[in-house]
DNA sequence: CTATATATTGATAATAGTTATCAATATCAA
DNA sequence: TTGATATTGATAACTATTATCAATATATAG
C-alpha cells in the first residue's frame, strides 16, 4: 500500500518525515499511516500543542485512530528528537516541535496562557559557565517566564 | 486543645508558623495540628520535596494523618506563598520552601537526579528586561539546566 | 509476487497521582 | 460551654498515561 503521497524522501534536503523514517528503520520499527498522519498534524501547529488538541483534530480526519497509538507516536518522535515534552505547572504535557528550529524559552502570562517564545545569547553563555562551574555537561535547558500580559493588566 | 507547644507567635520576627497562621485565620480557616505537622515536617527538608517524601516522614511520626490531608495541605501553603509547586520532566509535582528564600534556579543531573540550585544576578537582569520588551509583568520564573554530573560521567 | 516473521493497531484494562465525597470530629468565636 | 462550621481520614472517583492482547499491516527474504 502506498499511502506515501508525497514522497518526501525525494527531496534531496532532510526534512521531519525523513528523519522519523530513517529513525524507525534504525530501530527496526515501521512508517505506518498512522505514524505519518500524526507527524503531519503535529507539525501543522505552531508552538506548543497538547494532546487533547492533537487528538481532536486527529479525530476530524480518522476517527478511528487511537489514543494509545498517538501517545506511543508521540514517545517515538521524543525519543528520535523531533519534539521535546515540557510539563507545564498544571502537570498536563505538551509537545514542541525541535527540529531545525532554534532553542527558545517561553514567557507565559499566568491569566490568558498566552506563551511567547524567546531567546537571548548572553544567558545561554551564563547557563553554560554555571555547569562548568558545578562540573556539568549541559544537555538541555528550560527557562520559563511567569507574568501577566498587556491586555490582562488592563482588564 | 494546646497542641501549639512551642508558642511561636510570641517570637516578634515573622517565621513560616505565623504566615501560615495569619493566612489560615484571613481566610477563615483553621489552625490544626495536622497542619502543623505538615508544614514541620516539610521545613525539616532542604531543597526540594515529593509527595511521596513527605508522606512517608510523616507516616513515622503520625501514621493516622491521610494523605488527602497532605494534599489538602500543601495546595493551602501553595496559596499562601510560603511553599512553591513544580513539575519536572517526569510529571511528578515537587515542593519548594519559598519563604525568606532567595530564588534559585535548578540544574538537574538526567542520569542521577542530583539536583544544585544555583542564581545569577545578570540572568535574572535580563529575564526583566525581556518581559519589558514583550509588555510583561514578570511574576515568577524556573530554570532548569539539565546535564550530566562529574560522577555520571565517571561512571 | 508471495509467504512469513514480527511490529503495529485499536479497544480497553490497569496504573499512578491527585481530587471529591461524606459522616464523624475538632476548632473557634460568642 | 455551646453551636456553627471547618477539618479529618477513608475511600470512591477522576484524569492522564501506559500495558495487554488478539487481529491486522508492514517489511523482507525468497
């Protein structure tokens, strides 16, 4: 069955769905519609997506399409580095698109949960000189910014 | 009954009891010696706690104290903002004693968990000045390094 | 192209952490 | 001391996530 439309593979510069691909025959897993369609949907937000969106708009085009299935895909793409999981304050996970795109950190208004995202060069060089300092190689980062918005203080 | 040994109300420097009392009575509720125990136990801690943690240490002293009663507990602490409440990575929440505490950021081990809290003046300079650009009040925010200890990579 | 080994799927049971319910009890203000 | 009501512990309920399993789809070797 070839459910691979696109064809994507043919494209000469690496994008996502290449890289799942290689990734699950690295590991002896398998392209499967279901993996495709949940990458494409993923990848169709912007920022940060939880699994209730996801799964909502999953429905819309198959509804057949399990929740476990797209937890275990979702487990997939973490683990070959496409998406990166943060646990936000109210304990419920979200999703974030990782590939090609530049680290960032979030500022979050605690009223609307408006996220913006950001970076700034001159922190990231401090994050590094404080894991020399305490012997750590630094791996990853997270900085979240908790504050109120414009158009809430107004409100 | 005076459970409140101690009598620490007449000691004229506010410490967490007192917070915790004044708050309890704003609100309308009350001063138990479960909730004393609770935030006793809590500040016998350094650094951060888990529910787990807690529990069992109280269990010790007191096993008839419910864990519903932790829960309760610790969400009215949360409120009065002498404890604060995060989520790492594995979405299991921890406490933080915040009170007279200077803020501080965490680097996190991956591979044992060791945990370093850490702070630096410019970081947090910058942190303002980005919510300034973006029309933020900044409220809070978490930094989370994660890495990988001298010992880890030992090993 | 076909057969075969096995990875994947959806449905659902199971689990873990947390919260809600409720009757008995404790607190606190009058 | 009393009475209104907040609190407690036990436990049911709930939510998000993971494990189980039989039916099915995929990849690969021939």
């Amino acid at each position: 069955m070839d459910f691979d439309n696109n064809n994507l593979s043919q494209n000469k510069m690496l994008n996502e769905f290449d890289i799942f691909k290689d990734f699950l025959q690295q590991k002896n897993l398998r392209w499967t519609p279901q993996r495709k369609m949940i990458l494409e949907i993923f990848l169709s937000f912007d920022g940060h997506v939880d699994i209730e969106s996801l799964h909502q708009k999953i429905q819309e085009q198959d509804p057949s399409l399990g929740i476990a299935t797209l937890y275990r895909t979702l487990k997939i793409l973490v683990d070959c580095e496409l998406v990166e999981a943060h646990s936000f304050h109210d304990g419920k996970k979200s999703y974030e698109r990782k590939f090609r795109v530049q680290h960032h950190d979030h500022l979050i208004c605690t009223q609307c949960e408006k996220t913006i995202e950001f970076e700034h060069a001159l922190i990231e060089k401090y994050q590094i000189e404080i894991c020399e300092e305490y012997g750590f190689t630094l791996k990853s980062h997270k900085m979240e910014l908790m504050g109120v918005c414009e158009n809430c203080r107004k409100e």
